[in-house]
C-alpha cells in the first residue's frame, strides 16, 4: 500500500537513469572509435580489480530484454546517454550510420513502450581522438562537440525531446583532469579548469543548436551537487565548507544562471583563466528548460590548514548510517539543495536525474533480491522531493540511479546501484524489491 507521500503532482515524471559506458559493452563494435574510458580502463592499475566496460551489461545486445524490464517496472521515462565515439568514431568528421541506428532503434522500442527517452549527449566518454588533441582543456572540443549534438538532434529529434548536453560536469573536468582518479587520469589544476570552462562553453553553444534541429525540444544540463556542513563553528572549519561549496556547487551553478565564475573560487584558484574569451560567458548562460539534479549524499567539510587540537570539536556529525560507497544517507540535504536552487536561482523546471545508492546486494536461495536499505533509501529521498514541491519548487520528476547494477568507473564492478541486480558472468537479471517497491509507487500516480 502507498501511503499519501507517494502522492505526487499530476503529470510527475518517473524513471531510471543509465549510462552508455556503464551499460553497453561492445566497446569496439560496429565501427565504434575508442574513448577515454577505454583507454583509462584498459590501463593497469586504473580500475579496481582491472575491471573495464568491455562487456558491462551487454546491454547494446540485450537492450530489449532491458526494455521489457522497464515497462514491467512501470518507468515513464528512461534517461540514458550517447556514446560519442560511436557516432563520430574520431570525435568529429565521419559519422558512424551503425551508432545512429542503434539509438534509433532504442528510441523507437522505448516509445513503443510509451516511455519517454531522456536523452544525455556526454556522460564521460568522450572520443579519445580528441583527448589525443588536447581534451576537454582544449578549445577545439567545443565545435566538436556542436557537431556531435547537431549530428545527434538531426537523426533523433523527431522523436527525442528531452536533452540534457552535459552529465556532472564537475566530475568530468576535476576528476578527470585534477584528481586523476577518472579518464584521462591528468593531475594538473589549469587543465581543469579549461576542461570545466570548454565543457560549459559546449553546452551554451549546443543548446541553440538542439533547439533549432527539435521543434519543441526541452534542453538542460545536469549537475551534481553536495551540500556542505563545516565540521565545527571555527572560521577554518567554515571556510572549508564555502571553498568546497564553491568548488562543487557553485563553480557551474553560477556562470550558467549568469553570475559568471564565482569571485572567491577564482581568487583562490589563483589561475589567469586565459582561456575564457569575451561573450564565452554570455553564452554559457543562454537560458535553459531545465537543470538536472543528482544528488546522493552531503559533505562535511574539515580544514587541512588547522590541527585537530586548534581547532573546535566537530559538531556536525555524520551520522551512523552509510552507503556501500562510503556516502552518508541524508535526505534533508536534497531538500536543501532544491530549495537552495528554487529560490536563489529559480531555474524553469529541475528534474532529480539521479539518486540512488550502493549496497551489498545478493541473490537469495529462493532466487530473490531483496534490498530493503536501497528501498529505504528511495523511499526517504522521495518523502524530501515531495516536501520541496509542497514549498513550491518546481520539481517535474525523479530517475532512480540507477535502472540496473553497472560498473561504477573507478570501482568497477565492486559497487551495485541497480533496481535491477545483473549477474555479470551470466548477464542474468533480477529485479530487487526496490524496483518492485518503486513500480508500486509508480502505478499509484499514474500519468492520466
Ligand atoms: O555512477 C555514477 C554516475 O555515472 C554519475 N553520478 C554518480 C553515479 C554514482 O557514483
């Protein structure tokens, strides 16, 4: 029985969320070029347990079996990205008519099903061939990447109308480019941020581009956001927290709803951001459907620069409860979050395009998946999407992250996030008791 919580607006929107890499496999079929995950991941020592997306979850052969799984969840709406370098295997130039058919083919399927395709153009992996020519810190990747998202909303656009160019930015420019710990694995702080001024650049640039290829299209971006506690009332405990809120949150939020780069991060970048050209950040800005929201957990942030015994106690605790990925559960940060954007930013519309978490997930001996703490997990972020609502923000719908367990970059296979467990030896699906759960939940708002 759903209880009065899952009783959401009218016309909510309910889904699942994917990614190519994390999913397909088939990493050199039908004339698809490498990308820098294939290159990340079949360097040694990158990825636990030496795991790659190889294979993943064969889901480039066996994506109608996942589509069947989908409408017997009940999904209004499935968000899934493209794999670039199966288009434009060298990242521009040729197009691959083999690639365009593949997501044709699962557009169709999916609207057969009546489930509306939310399609993302870059979830991480981008072309290597354009790594090779400098990457994301590399301004030439910005027409490359208009052209890629004009190939695209030609071939699809008749049928696809939600697109979101870009998936956590954050992650792809930081992680990829400072901390090293995704592809293309660099280290190098002016690398990020050029990576993290083109990817913005790429996306104010496409959107006029999808607009003018999709009548009616519905365009965004998606971020990823992480609210931060400071550990303790000391000064440095709190500037911390703003530096982390600034790094993580704001440094995208805020040259996309025009404010340009925040001043504090710039200063404390301590970077001549030479690559920023005039009207890049007019352009950054253009106005947007909607933004996409992931949010998984909180920060709390703790200065390197003071000695524990300087300074204060830490008084904002985690608190006992966990993921398996190590992430606090605490779902009144996504209630802070979307008020934070509703009434300091005031975009459109938002879409939580992802939440979800990890835990040891296991078959049981009658066959089942039963993920009560996944569950839980939903269940209470949920009850948060729905309080934000009541105060008025314009939340249109939730993609559970994700559809179905998938490797999880760096962590490789280690780390299950499915509503619907997959047998990576066998390629076997089960659906966990959330998607069962979550299915229940769908049904009792249904569309019309
Ligand atoms: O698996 C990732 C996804 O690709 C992007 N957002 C966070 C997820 C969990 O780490």
């Amino acid at each position: 029985m759903i209880d009065k919580n899952f009783i959401f607006p009218k016309g909510f929107i309910w889904g699942a969320a994917t990614a190519s890499y994390q999913i397909e496999g088939a990493w050199d079929e039908e004339g698809k070029g490498e990308s820098i995950w294939d290159r990340f991941s079949h360097t040694p020592g990158k990825v636990y347990n030496g795991d790659t997306g190889d294979v993943a979850c064969d889901h480039f052969h066996r994506w109608p079996e996942d589509l069947a799984l989908m409408k017997e969840i009940g999904l209004h709406a499935y968000r899934f990205s493209i794999a670039w370098p199966r288009i434009l295997p060298a990242g521009r130039g040729q197009v691959n008519q083999a690639g365009l058919d593949i997501y044709s083919r699962l557009v169709d399927g999916l609207l057969e099903a009546d489930i509306e395709p939310y399609l993302t153009l870059y979830h991480w992996d981008l072309p290597q061939q354009l790594q090779d020519e400098g990457g994301w810190p590399a301004r030439t990747v910005v027409d490359a990447f208009c052209d890629f998202a004009d190939v695209l909303s030609r071939a699809l656009g008749d049928r696809v109308k939600y697109w979101t160019t870009l998936n956590e930015p954050f992650v792809s420019a930081f992680v990829g480019y400072e901390e090293g710990r995704h592809a293309p694995g660099h280290t190098d702080l002016h690398e990020a941020l050029g990576a993290s001024h083109h990817l913005l650049l790429a996306h104010g640039q496409a959107v006029p581009v999808i607009r003018a290829n999709v009548p009616g299209a519905k365009v965004g971006i998606t971020l990823n956001f992480s609210p931060q506690a400071a550990a303790s009332p000391s000064v440095a405990d709190r500037d911390a927290a703003n530096w982390a809120d600034g790094h993580i949150n704001r440094w995208f939020l805020d040259p996309l709803a025009g404010r340009g780069y925040p001043g504090d991060m710039v200063k404390g970048f301590g970077d001549e951001m030479e690559f920023v050209q005039p009207a890049d950040l007019e352009t950054i800005s253009t106005p947007i459907d909607f933004l996409g929201v992931n949010y998984y957990t909180r920060n709390i942030a703790r200065s390197k620069d003071v000695g524990e015994k300087e300074n204060a106690p830490v008084t904002a605790h985690p608190n006992e409860e966990h993921t398996e990925m190590g992430w606090e559960v605490y779902p009144d940060g996504l209630y802070n979050i979307l008020g934070r954007l509703h009434f300091e930013y005031g975009f459109p519309a938002i879409y939580i395009t992802e939440n979800g978490a990890a835990y040891k997930d296991q078959v049981g001996p009658d066959g089942r998946v039963d993920d009560p703490a996944r569950l839980s997990y939903i269940k209470r972020h949920l009850e948060k999407v729905s309080q934000a609502i009541d105060i008025g923000v314009p939340v249109k719908g939730y993609f559970a992250w994700s559809l179905m367990d998938n490797f999880e970059w760096a962590f490789g296979y280690s780390k299950r996030f499915g509503l619907i467990y997959v047998d990576f030896e066998t390629q076997k699906r089960i659906l966990k008791s959330s998607a069962k759960w979550y299915g229940q939940v769908i049904s009792a708002n249904a569309l019309d």
